[in-house]
C-alpha cells in the first residue's frame, strides 16, 4: 500500500572532518536551548535561584544522553533482531 513512499532521508547534516553533525542531535540541542529561557522566567517567578535551572537543564542533557542510548540498544537492537529472525526463518 504505502509502496510509492521512498525513506532514504540521510541523518547526517553536515560533517567537518571526524565531527558529524546529525539531526537528532541539532534538535536535542535547540529544544535545551528554546527551554532553558522559559524554566528561568517560571523559577524567577516563583523567586528561585537561576542556578537550579542550570542543574537541571544538566540532569536533562545526561537523562537525555542516557535515554536515547538505553532506547536504541533496547528498542532497535530487539526490533532488527525480529526482523532478521522473520526473514531467515
């Protein structure tokens, strides 16, 4: 049905030598960017200290890091390896 549909979208925007820049991360790095602003205007209002927003875009960014690993290995690995047992069986 959906036949007509070719994904071969690239991930890589651009490299510079051994440094690839890929899309999940320039999106990673723009959302901590847009947010970072809008968490220290509420914890001002709240009258709490900009300090704590920066441990917790911190938090954020190794939870993130964490995540997308644990995600990959977990979900990717299992789905690829479906994959290849369906094929080959």
């Amino acid at each position: 049905m959906l036949n007509f549909i070719t994904w071969d979208v690239s991930p890589d925007i651009f490299s510079l030598g051994p440094v690839t820049v890929r899309w999940y991360g320039l999106l990673f790095a723009l959302a901590f960017v847009l947010t970072q602003p809008i968490e220290k205007y509420i914890y001002r209002k709240d009258g709490r200290k900009d300090e704590d927003v920066d441990i917790l875009t911190m938090y954020m960014i190794i939870g993130t890091v964490i995540g997308a690993r644990w995600g990959t290995a977990c979900f990717m690995t299992r789905c690829i390896t479906s994959l290849t047992r369906s094929k080959f069986s």
